[in-house]
C-alpha cells in the first residue's frame, strides 16, 4: 500500500523552476529525509515521485498512471504541491465524506504550526488521474500573494524561497503523509 507525495520537475520557460514547481519537489524529497532522520518507519510504503512534462499535458504523470493503474486499490492517498511553497494554510482534499472526517482529523494536528484549514477540493495535473479513478487526493495550500510575481519569469529562483516557510510545508507534507501512512486502515473510497 502507499502514500505518495510529489512535486514536479519540470521547468521549461525562463526561470530555473525553483518555486514552480522545484518547491514542492523540495518539500516531498524532505518527507523521506525527515523520517529517516526520526526513526519513522510507517505501516505503509511513502513514495516520492518528482514529475516531468506536467507543463506540456502531463506526460510524465499520464505515464506513471499507466505504469502503475493495475495496482490502484493499493494507492492510499495521492499528495501534490504545484503552487509554490511559501506559509502554508492547509490543504485541499478529494475524498469522501468519511474520509474527509478523518483527514479533519489529521490536520488538528498542526495546530502548533497552526495550518489545520482543509479545503474543499484537491488540484493537481500529476494526481488528477488518480483522483479521477476515486484515489483520495491531497494539495498544499499556501500564500498565493506572491506566486505571480514569480511564476514562469526569470525571477522564479531559489532565492525566493524562504527557509523557514518551506520547512513549514515540509513539516505539514510529513506529518499529514506519516500520520496516513500510518494508520491501522487506508482512507476510506
């Protein structure tokens, strides 16, 4: 069984695609790195999967689908970032009605970093097909206000990262990709 988490590597106008989308690669590689650095080993497989061609129809995440479809009911939860990674507010779900339940749940417990808001809706190209085929899907929500100010120009470099809003991501992507992964049972379809 797994739980994926991911972002895209896929840059392809001016920019060097350090906050779209190489913030949400960042942030899904820092799962498996914090939790080994803890000790975390959960029930389920994590996956990261770092996607290409998402800007040019998604090729890369139309390929893994294929790859992998046979084996969907083993899927737990699909988890994309494609929306930069500055101060995190929550997450967008797809799911049902039970399993909305308890990824309510699950967020409460980030309200120390105080990022507990689940959002009526996952977005993703990479994880559509997944959500499609009625895979629970999860997207970060995080301050758009400066997105656009970055977004496919030269200026979308890593120095518009701030290191302390991604390891807020990061830490929202581990413990809410832990916790399900963890669970004695899958979210519920």
């Amino acid at each position: 069984q797994v739980v994926l988490v991911s972002g895209h590597l896929d840059s392809w106008d001016v920019g060097q695609g350090a906050m779209d989308d190489g913030g949400g690669a960042f942030i899904s590689w820092e799962v498996l790195s914090l939790l080994k650095d803890l000790g975390l080993r959960p029930k389920r497989t994590l996956r990261v999967v770092l996607w290409t061609g998402e800007e040019q129809g998604g090729t890369g995440a139309q390929q893994y689908y294929l790859l992998h479809k046979e084996n969907i009911s083993n899927f737990d939860i699909v988890m994309e970032s494609d929306a930069g990674t500055f101060r995190p507010s929550g997450l967008g779900f797809t799911g049902s009605a039970e399993a909305q339940n308890i990824m309510k749940e699950v967020m409460a417990l980030l309200q120390p970093i105080n990022v507990t808001a689940l959002y009526d809706g996952a977005d993703g190209t990479d994880i559509g097909y997944w959500m499609r085929d009625g895979v629970p899907g999860a997207s970060l929500y995080d301050d758009l206000s400066k997105y656009f100010w970055f977004h496919h120009s030269e200026g979308d470099t890593v120095t518009v990262q701030d290191p302390k809003e991604m390891n807020l991501c990061a830490a929202v992507w581990a413990v809410v990709s832990y916790v399900i992964a963890d669970m004695e049972e899958m979210l519920p379809r």
